[in-house]
C-alpha cells in the first residue's frame, strides 16, 4: 500500500454550523450485528472499535433496528468505556418484522419517545449526542416530528438532531422548527442522486452530509460481483437490484476506471472510492462525513488511509461518468429514499 495507509489521526470536522466536532471519517455500527452475512467475531469486532478510535474516528453510527437493538447493545460497552471521546448516533423511525423482514416507518410522538428511551437503556448513556429520524412517514408532517424531537433537546436527553433519506423540501422544513445538524443518505460512486437537490439544501442551511454505504455496500471493493451466487442467505445484499443478475454484471463492468486509478496509486478500490466521497466536501462546500463500516481492524485502517489519499481532477473526471450509468436502483422501494419522493 502507498501512503494512504498511514494511521496518522484524522482531520477533526463539525457537523453542522453548531452540530459536534468528529473525525472527517466515521463508523457505520450496522454490519457488526447483522445484515451482511455471517455471524461477527466479536472479538475483533470490538477490537474493531478501539482501533477505529485509535486512528481518530469519532462519530459511531447505530441504529434501534440493527439487530432489534442488538447492535445498540453491542456498542453500548464501547461507547461506555470512551464516553468523553465518541460521538454516538443513533436512529429512530424504522421497524423490520423478524417474522418476515418487512418494515414500517413511524414518526410520530409517541413512538418517537418511546424509541428515545428504549435506545438510552440499550446504550448505557444518559444523552444521545446525534439523533436521526431514519426514514420519513409522508402521513406524519415533518414539522410535527422535528417538534417532537426538539423536545428531546430541551429535555437534555438528546444534543443534535439529524435526518435520514429526506427531500430537500423536508430538510428545509425541518431546519426551521430546529436546527438540523446532519443529513444521512447513501452517497457514492454509484449513488448520486442526492447531489440535484439535497446536498445544494444542506450547503443552503449549513448542514453537513453522513454518507452511509460510501463503498457501495461492499460492491466498490471488488469483494463481490453476484450477490446470488457468492453471499450467504442471510446477506441483505441478494435482495438489493443493483447486485444480482444482469445489473451486477454490468454493474462490476463499471469498476474498470476504480481499479485503474487504484493500481496506479498502490491503492485499494476502496480506498479509491471513499476518496472520491471525502472529495465530495470540497468540491459542493459542505461538511461530508462518510461512515464506512467493518469488522476488521485491517480494513478499518484501510478506510481511514483513503482520508489522504487525494484524486486528481483527471481521476475526477475517469470517475464521473460512472453512477449515470449503473443498472438497478438503489433501493427495492424507490420511495424508501429520498429519491423515490423527489
């Protein structure tokens, strides 16, 4: 590997104009507990964590529906023993059926309480620093969930409000009932649809961007091709479009451009990829904070080395032409993202 896997301590940015002060690179938690296939070590999972910290990552991200709270438990241990140092997010708003793994969206009141509560117990903490609305309920008014969670502020039992796979319209909408300090929305090579309206709303407010999925969910690394053929019944991959099928041989088609770059600079395909998402800060003027997830000490050192790996404007350009042609949406549902509502 080049330099871009030097572990010096990352660059300290703010989320928001008044959110906290993290690691320019964050932690997705999600994939400790479930989702992408086999069961964690969880041994090296939490050796995971204390690397990530180590390197300077601040800002861990959870979730009450990882796991049915499992992965709010699991990072409860962590986040109790460096309190004073990590930045801890977490989600309300989601459900999925263990029975049969639909989902339902609720951002009213009273759920939306009751989820703070159940997310303060699982994590062992007196304070959320970073709360999200994870997905949006069109039968509920925005401005009646922003009040909502306002509420929680004013109660000292959360410090910053944030959003997940909102429209512009209901970022905006929000922000002027309170402050918003972050907006979550997949955000990659193969996903920009959020850079027409959302990301000129957040710079507009002064709100910054968490990517979640900066790697594609895995698929930028090179690590699969057919989700069908190559993950394990339980991966949440082999039900997404983009990864089965015709899309994911076209799709892995697209890589070509990642992997030149990548070996012209002794770097990794995803280094190169969460490179192109960090440039994304400069290039919009917006605070951007992808949260790449793993559960290894090894590839948690190889994302945040992409932080100083910096694209030229010619590699810039060998990569843009890559998400206008990607086949297959990036959700199931297109109205489960913000794109879908748009």
């Amino acid at each position: 590997m080049s330099d871009s896997t030097v572990t010096t301590p990352l660059t300290q940015v703010r989320l928001g104009t008044a959110g906290p002060e993290v690691g320019a690179q964050g932690f997705g938690c999600m994939g400790l507990s479930e989702t992408y296939g086999p069961t964690t070590d969880v041994v090296e999972a939490r050796a995971t964590l204390e690397r990530a910290l180590e390197l300077g990552v601040t800002l861990f991200d959870t979730a009450d529906v990882y796991g049915q709270g499992g992965n709010e438990e699991f990072v409860a241990p962590f986040v109790q023993a460096h309190r004073d140092d990590v930045v801890l997010a977490t989600k309300f708003g989601l459900g999925v059926s263990p029975a049969d793994g639909s989902r339902t969206i609720r951002n009213d009141r009273a759920y939306l309480r009751a989820c703070v509560e159940g997310s303060l117990t699982r994590l062992g903490v007196d304070v959320i620093d970073l709360y999200y609305m994870h997905r949006r309920d069109v039968d509920v008014p925005i401005e009646e969930t922003a009040g909502a969670m306002a509420e929680l502020v004013a109660e000292g039992k959360v410090k910053h409000l944030g959003l997940s796979e909102v429209t512009a319209g209901e970022l905006r909408a929000a922000h002027a009932v309170h402050p918003i300090a972050a907006v979550q929305s997949e955000w990659s090579l193969f996903s920009r649809d959020i850079e027409e309206r959302v990301v000129p709303a957040a710079v507009e407010l002064g709100v910054a961007l968490v990517p979640y999925s900066p790697l594609g969910r895995g698929f930028l690394t090179g690590s699969f091709v057919n989700a069908e053929q190559e993950l394990g019944e339980d991966d949440f991959r082999r039900r997404q479009p983009r990864f089965n099928g015709p899309n994911a041989r076209a799709n892995a088609a697209l890589l070509g451009p990642v992997r030149k770059i990548a070996e012209g600079r002794n770097a990794t395909l995803g280094q190169v990829a969460l490179a192109w998402a960090q440039q994304r800060s400069a290039i919009h003027g917006l605070t951007v904070v992808p949260i790449p997830g793993t559960r290894t000490r090894a590839r948690v050192e190889e994302n945040t080395g992409a932080t100083r790996l910096v694209l030229t404007d010619s590699e810039l350009d060998l990569l843009e032409p890559i998400a206008a042609r990607v086949a297959g949406g990036r959700a199931a549902d297109p109205a489960f993202v913000s794109a879908g509502r748009e």
